[in-house]
C-alpha cells in the first residue's frame, strides 16, 4: 500500500513507522490512523519483523495530538468512528506479539501521549513534550488516556494531567513512568535502534508470551493471573528456542535463536 501520511522502513528485523505531516506537527488525521493500522497489521503477519519502532519526521513532534482541524465539524457519530478507528489501531499496536518503542522526538500531545502509551516501551529526547490537553479543547482523551495514563504513572497524577490539561517534560516524565529512557535528540533514534536490534534478536514466543502475560494478566484477579503465567511460561517448553537458550547457557556460548 502507498502511504501518504507515513513513511515505513524495515531494517534488520526492526520495522520503523515514522509519522509524516510536519507542517501540522505530525497531527494524526483519521487517513494517518487508517494507514498506521494497515502498517501495523504488515508488522504482524511477517515473520521477519521483530520490533517496531513509532516515531515523528522533522525535529519538532513525535505527534501534536488528534488533528483539530478535522476534529472541529464533526459530528458525536463522526467522533465515535474516529475514536474507535484509534483504539482498535493502538490496541492492535498494544496487542502485537511483538515489542514496540516510541521514539518521542518532540511534542506527544493529546492523541500523541495516547500513541505512545499503545508501545511498550517510551524513549525520549530531552526536548519532548507530554500532556492530555483535550480539555482546553473542549473534550476529554479520546484514544486511551483516561484508562492507560492512570495505569501507568497513577490515578492522582493522570487526573492532574487530565483534569488540569498542562504539560510535563521529558524529565518530569521519566521521574512519573511514563518515558523509560531519555536521551540528546542527536541520539534519540541511534539509541531506540540499538535496543530494538537487541529486542529483535530475543525468541519470538517467548516475547509473545511474556507479552501476553504482562498484557492479559494486569487485570485480571491475582490467583487467575498467575494460572495465567504459568501457562504463558509452560507454552515455552514447547520450542526449540527454549533448548537453544538452555543449552547455550550450559555450554556457556551465546544462543543461537531461530524463532522455532
Ligand atoms: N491538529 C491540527 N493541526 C495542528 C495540531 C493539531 N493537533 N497541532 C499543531 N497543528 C498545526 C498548527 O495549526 C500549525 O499549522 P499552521 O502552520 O497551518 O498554522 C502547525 O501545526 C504548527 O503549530 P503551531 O504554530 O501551533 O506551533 P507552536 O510551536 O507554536 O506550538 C504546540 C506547538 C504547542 C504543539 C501547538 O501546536 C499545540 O498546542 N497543538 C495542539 C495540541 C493539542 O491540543 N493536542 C490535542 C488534540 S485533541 C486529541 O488528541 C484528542 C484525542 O485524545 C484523540
């Protein structure tokens, strides 16, 4: 498929999709969300992408938010497809049996904080930007940050963010939980490649399954997320990568994982 709105490279098993309108700050339209599903869903069906990298082309933003513009005639049932387009994309992104990094470059407002969240992971330059500023808009987070931003940084600080509509930096950021690592803007994508490379190189089902327990379990109720697990990690003793990863401990060499 031709993209408009995305590029969408794959490097040595990492897959990058960069968002591409940086005249409107990378402002994610509902033809840029249809086009990161479809990218998305390329990732999943090919054996030969093991992680995915999100990030935003020129130096400004990863992803200003929602775009405003298209947002501004829309009708509540217009609305609701919008949103809905978004969550089934981030969800798919949240889902992937495969590990994700945002590469936040700059300002991840609103839809773009949302974005992030979807990934794994959050890796940032020192000059980005995060925020739920729906409220000064009028509305409230439409793609996940009322119920991700709470799980991840805590109910009393996603609601200042929420409620209040301000503005954390990347510092403030990783001080809170929501950014992993932060780095010089020159480095930003260096570095995420670095640590894709290496997620790319782990054994696919076991990703898959640590994955799927760290998703499905989070919740569910204690006793039931650890049958949970103990299924997950039981699963594993059924691939040739579980032998390779042993033996390889064993002979003390480096393992050789095929993703069998
Ligand atoms: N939608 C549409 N266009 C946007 C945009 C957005 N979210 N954010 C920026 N742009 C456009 C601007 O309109 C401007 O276009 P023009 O050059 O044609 O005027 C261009 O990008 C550059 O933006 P600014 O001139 O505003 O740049 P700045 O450096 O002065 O400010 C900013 C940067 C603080 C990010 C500011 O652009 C801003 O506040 N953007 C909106 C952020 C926002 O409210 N995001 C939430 C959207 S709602 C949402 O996301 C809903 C949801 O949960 C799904």
């Amino acid at each position: 498929m031709e993209y408009k709105n995305i590029l969408f490279t794959v490097e040595e098993g990492v897959a990058i999709i960069t968002f591409n309108r940086p005249k409107a700050l990378n402002a994610m339209n509902s033809e840029m969300m249809g086009e990161l599903q479809d990218a998305v869903t390329a990732c999943k069906d090919d054996d030969n992408v093991r992680a995915l990298i999100l990030t935003g082309s020129g130096e400004k933003a990863f992803i200003a938010g929602a775009d405003i513009t298209e947002m501004q005639n829309m009708e509540p049932q217009d609305a609701l497809k919008f949103m809905e387009l978004g969550h089934e994309t981030l969800r798919l992104i949240e889902t992937l049996p495969k590990p994700s990094i945002a590469a936040i470059n700059g300002f991840a407002l609103g839809g773009g904080t949302e974005t992030s969240m979807a990934c794994d992971m959050r890796f940032a330059s020192e000059n980005a930007r995060f925020g739920q500023p729906e409220i000064l808009l009028g509305l409230i987070p439409g793609w996940g940050g009322t119920q991700r931003l709470s799980r991840l940084i805590g109910m009393g600080r996603a609601k200042e963010i929420v409620l209040g509509g301000g503005q954390l930096d990347a510092q403030r950021a990783y001080e809170v939980g929501l950014v992993n690592k932060i780095y010089p803007a020159g480095q930003l994508m260096e570095e995420t490649k670095k640590f894709a490379k290496k997620l790319a190189g782990m054994p696919p089902f076991a990703i898959k399954m640590a994955k799927h327990s760290l998703n499905f379990g989070y919740d569910l109720a204690f006793d039931n997320a650890i049958r949970l697990e103990v299924e997950c990690c039981s699963q594993c003793f059924s691939t040739k990568d579980l032998k390779e990863g042993t033996t390889a401990f064993l002979e003390k060499r480096k393992a050789n994982f095929t993703g069998r």
